[in-house]
C-alpha cells in the first residue's frame, strides 16, 4: 500500500494513492475542488467510480494502473465527476442525473471553474483554461440502488443517496469496510 499520494504520469494532472488494499485513490490536487475518483480492483473486474474533471486524461491512468476489464460509473453529473466520460464506451449513472448530462451546461461549468484562483498549479501541456470542452460521453443502464458489481474477490453495492444531487449514488464494499460517499460527505 501507497498512503502518500504519488505523481502518476507526466500529465502533472493526478496523484494516486492506495489507500486500502486494492483501491486507488485518484485525486487532481492543482484545482480547489480536490477531485477524487476511485478505481476499485478485484480479481476479475476493476470498477472506477467518477471520472473526474476531464481536464487530464484518468484513462492513461487506469492504464497503468490495471488491465482488468472496467466498469465505470458516475455518482451524480455535476462537472467534476463526469468529464472524463467520454473516454470509455459507457457509464452508468442514476436516472434522475441523466437530465444533468448536458455537455454545453458542464463545459461552461468546468471553464467557469477553471479561474487562475481555483488553480493550485498549471494545467497539463496543451490544455487552455477557456477553451475546455466536456463531453459527458454515453450513459449505459441506469443505476437506481440496491445493484452490486462483482468484482471477483469483492462486491460492491450502489446506495442510493439523494440531497446534493437528486440521483446521488454512493458505493460500498461492506465486507471490506470501504464506503465510498463521493458527494454525500464532505
């Protein structure tokens, strides 16, 4: 186990760490809102939870990370969380967040963002701050509670959440202790 966050790739974008056995914590430190996205490993499936701000590229990241085949899905459809969508084939997301996956609304979000005071560093090579696009990609199957993905070794659960957003999903692995809250804690 890595407990201190460590510079993945030479995007200068991410820091990954894992924080329990199998579970990586991957944060984008250079902006305020401290994005963090999880990818969760198992014997036979990897699920990432978010996508993150879009603003580097998390897929090189899971790259090398793991080459189990993933599953990928967003807890709710705010900016943050779901700018990376496009890089993958499909997510899942709860029905009531689907309305939120308008690509002009989060890119206008994500440059708006994107202000000299909620940087903590530079961007990666080639990435303007005004001229950020978001693509929220292709929702799959909707997610609504209760649904578990089998990971192999570890199952994890989707909770239903609502309050931050109307279709918050939260994700837990009992048997290992883990919960991941995304927005529902802050």
């Amino acid at each position: 186990m890595n407990e201190q966050p460590f510079t993945l790739t030479d995007q200068n974008w991410f820091a990954v760490s894992e924080p329990s056995l199998g579970v990586f914590a991957i944060c984008e430190p250079l902006h305020a809102e401290t994005v963090l996205s999880y990818l969760v490993c198992g014997t036979r499936r990897a699920l990432l939870i978010d996508t993150g701000m879009g603003v580097g590229n998390i897929a090189d990241v899971l790259n090398r990370l793991t080459d189990l085949p993933l599953s990928v899905v967003n807890s709710h459809s705010h900016w943050d969380h779901v700018g990376g969508n496009a890089l993958f084939e499909s997510v899942q997301t709860h029905q009531a967040e689907i309305a939120g996956m308008d690509a002009e609304v989060l890119a206008s979000a994500l440059r708006r963002a994107m202000t000299p005071e909620q940087l903590r560093g530079p961007l990666p090579d080639g990435v303007v701050a005004g001229h950020l696009s978001l693509d929220p990609g292709t929702v799959g199957s909707t997610l609504h509670g209760g649904e578990r993905f089998d990971l192999g070794d570890r199952e994890i659960e989707v909770l239903f959440c609502p309050g931050h957003s109307p279709g918050l999903l939260a994700f837990i692995d009992e048997a290992n202790g883990v919960l991941f809250s995304t927005d529902v804690v802050y």
